[in-house]
C-alpha cells in the first residue's frame, strides 16, 4: 500500500480556541496531518506545551520579549525558534508547508496571510478581518497565486459545503445564520448597562474574547457578511442574514430554481477546521451527533438592526468598498479592547464605531500601504474619542 506523505499545517495562532482545536484534529488523524509550524503572539507558556507535544519544525512569538524564555525551553528539540511579527510571517511562507491556517486575532492576520498566498499555499482561513480589511487585494493575490482560500468559520464552511458539487451553478442568495448572541432578547434600556462579563458568555458557541463580544453585538456577523462577499463572489443585496438561535443551520444556500440548501450539526468548530484541512473528502469522527428528538423546533427571526447597529453599519461599509471596511474593523478592534476593559459601555462601542466612519479618510481603491495607514490613523482616531 502507498503511504500518502502527510499534510504540513502550519497554525498561526495556535495557543487561541481555533489553533487548540486545530491541534485536537491533527492529534486525532496524527497519520494523516503533521504539525510543521506554530505561533502566537503573547501565550508563551502555551507555546511551549504545544511545540513539546507537537515537535514543529519552528515556533514563532510574535511577542519579543518571550523569546529567551521560549528558546530555553526548547532548548532540548530539534526546533527552530523565532521572534517577532515580522518572523510569523515569513513562517507562513515556508517551502515544505501545505497548509497555513490563519487563526490570529484581527488585523494581524492580514501580512502574514498575505505572505502564505503568495507562497501558494492553501490557506484555511478563521482569521476573517483579513478579508474584512482587504478583501479585494487577498482575491487579486489569491488568483495569481493559485492559491486556494478554504473556510474555516462556520457560516462559511457550511455555505462551502453546500456548493460542493453545484460547479458552476449560480448562488441567488446566501442566507448567514446568527445565533444572536447573549442579549438578543434585552431592550435598548438594558443594554445600556450590559457589561463585558455578560457579553463574554455566548449561549451555544465557545469562542475567544474578542469573536464573542462581536458576536454579542452582531459586529462578527457584520464581518461574515463581507467576509462572504469576498469568499463567494456574490453582491451585497445577494447576502441575508437570518436569527437561528438554535446554532444547528450553520447557513444555508438558495439557487436560481429556489432550492435552498442548507448545513446542520452540532455547534463545534473543530468539524469545519476538519473541513478544510481534509476538503474535499470527510473524515469519519467521533464528534457528538445533531439528534432531532432532542430539539423540538428551529426558530428564525429577523435581527434588529435598531439595537444592533453594527449589522448596519457592516452593509453600508460592505456596499461603499474602498477602505471603508478596514475603518470598521479599525474602529470595533479598539472599542472592543475598552469594552473589555469596562471603559465604555456596549452601545457607546456603535457611536463611536459610526463617528470614526464618518470622520476617516476615504479611499476608494486602496493599496496595502492605503490599508496599513487607515488602520493606524483608525486606532489613533478612535481612541482619541474615547479617551
Ligand atoms: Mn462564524
């Protein structure tokens, strides 16, 4: 029997809930995939548990200061060790890799994922601000490259999924299921005073801190939306988003003859992360099934734009193109970092995010530097607004 060389994954981002997950699916099909390159950017004793357990190739942190700490601990393997943010980058380039999955947080992800399409690699993406920020430049560098774009957040896997064997069939409409969040049900009165605590609990999914407050202010389905725009080229008007408490209908696809197709399952990411790295073949797993009997009805609703507002303000930038969804994105990093911090309340993040958009500079066909430049005069602005 042929032995099939296994596939290279590097994981960016490795020590977030999307890089543990990650590395739970590579352990659990150790024949199949093999762990060439982790980073991170602050976890640094994680890391090092991860690099002992997996014995990469390399290691890179993306902060500095953690560097002696992480070489001398791995003093003891074969492992290459870097530093810097400049270095995980240039690890998402290298030769033996087949897989880069981006699972950093944010803006952050966008050199990096830059550099791994240029070097052709398929790349399984969770780290959706890429597309949010330059959307336009990562389908350019994509289609030179070749280099295949795989889904990794769920809406979109589940929209993938559905697509698998349609080949040229035309998509009507992409429907994005959101399950909500926490406060879907509170009154603009309560949500005054929601805190970072409450927001941090998300009813069906277990997230890392930053997807979960966007989540509970919609912020992270306004993302998808623009994230699928770019992931399956279609028009703004072609992109729905639909209320799904449930969390079982990931999205759904509806075709030109009105069919409509839709993915199901448990809320579990590791299913898409294994997805991707398997495409287009599935892998059996011992992952807990959806069961009917135990769920007696799905439900859907409209979201409320009115006190979400960020859903909103995601269509309009989505619709205007240019930089303007990397002033959004800009804008919601540093709000959500002072949400978290108890700085300002969560309706004060919207204001804000929509003071910054009509404030920032406006560039219709921006280049990287555009892009590198709104999002630091983006930050600048925005915390000047709320300091
Ligand atoms: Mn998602």
């Amino acid at each position: 029997m042929d032995t099939i060389p296994k596939k290279q994954i590097a994981i960016l981002g490795s020590t977030g809930s999307i890089g543990t997950q990650a590395l739970e699916v590579i352990a659990d099909n150790a024949s199949l995939f093999e762990v060439y390159a982790l980073t991170a950017n602050n976890n640094v004793d994680l890391l090092i548990q991860q690099a002992r357990k997996f014995t990469p190739e390399m290691v890179a942190i993306g902060n500095e200061k953690h560097y002696n700490q992480l070489k001398d601990a791995l003093a003891d393997l074969p492992i290459k060790v870097f530093a810097g943010n400049d270095s995980i980058a240039q690890v998402a380039e290298m030769q033996p890799i087949d897989i880069v999955l981006t699972a950093m947080v944010g803006y952050s992800g966008l050199k990096p994922t830059m550099n791994a399409i240029r070097a052709g690699k398929k790349i399984a993406l969770a780290n959706k601000e890429t597309l949010v920020v330059a959307g336009e430049l990562i389908c350019e560098l994509a289609n030179e490259s070749k280099s295949a774009i795989l889904p990794v957040d769920s809406e979109h896997s589940a929209i993938f999924q559905c697509l698998a064997g349609e080949g040229n069939n035309p998509i009507e409409k992409l429907i994005l299921t959101a399950s909500g969040g926490p406060f879907r049900t509170k009154s603009m009165r309560e949500l005054e005073h929601v805190t970072s605590a409450q927001a941090l609990k998300h009813p069906n999914w277990e997230m890392g801190a930053k997807i979960t407050i966007d989540s509970a202010s919609l912020m992270n389905k306004g993302f998808e939306i623009i994230e699928a725009k770019w992931l399956f080229g279609v028009t703004p008007d072609q992109i729905e988003v639909v209320v799904h408490r449930q969390s079982i209908i990931h999205s759904m696809v509806q075709f030109a003859d009105s069919s409509i197709k839709a993915q199901l399952g448990m809320p579990d990411m590791k299913l898409p992360i294994q997805y991707a790295f398997t495409y287009p073949d599935r892998l059996k797993t011992n992952f807990p099934r959806f069961d009917f009997n135990l769920c007696s009805q799905f439900t859907f609703e409209q979201p409320d734009l009115e006190r979400f507002r960020n859903l909103g303000f995601a269509y309009y930038a989505m619709e205007r193109g240019g930089n303007m969804p990397c002033i959004l994105n800009a804008a919601n990093e540093i709000v959500v970092a002072a949400f978290l911090k108890d700085k300002i309340g969560f309706l004060q993040m919207s204001d804000i995010i929509e003071t910054v958009m009509a404030k920032a500079e406006f560039v219709a066909k921006p280049t990287y530097e555009d892009y590198v430049k709104t999002d630091e005069l983006v930050r600048i602005l925005t915390s000047e607004l709320i300091n």
